[in-house]
C-alpha cells in the first residue's frame, strides 16, 4: 500500500483514495511525501502525532 504524507497538516492518506474531502490542496509540493515504508508511517503516526486521514480510508463517490 502506499501512502502520501502532507507534513504540513500531519495526515497520512491512503493514496489511491486520497481525492478532495481530504483537503490537502493548500500544502505546498515540497511538504507532500509518498512512500510505501509502513514502519515510517507508524513512526509519524507514533512518534510525531501524524493521523490517517478520516476520508481517505476507502474510495470517496463523486456527489454532483
């Protein structure tokens, strides 16, 4: 599985569900990180407080 990381807000998103509830728009190209290492993950979330983000836990439906 692979995550993508936005250190500005401290959410790790599951990345092939991560769309646009998750909110990650404003942060900025150089604080998103993608990585597939799941003990860095633990690390962040452990370590540094970093949450899984709420939305991005399964695919996300396209409302109009």
């Amino acid at each position: 599985m692979y995550y993508f990381v936005d250190h500005k807000k401290k959410k790790i998103h599951q990345r092939q569900f991560a769309g646009d509830r998750c909110d990650f728009v404003e942060t900025p190209v150089e604080k998103r990180e993608f990585t597939d290492q799941v003990e860095y993950v633990q690390q962040l979330k452990n370590k540094d407080l970093y949450e899984m983000c709420k939305y991005c836990q399964q695919a996300q439906s396209i409302s109009s």
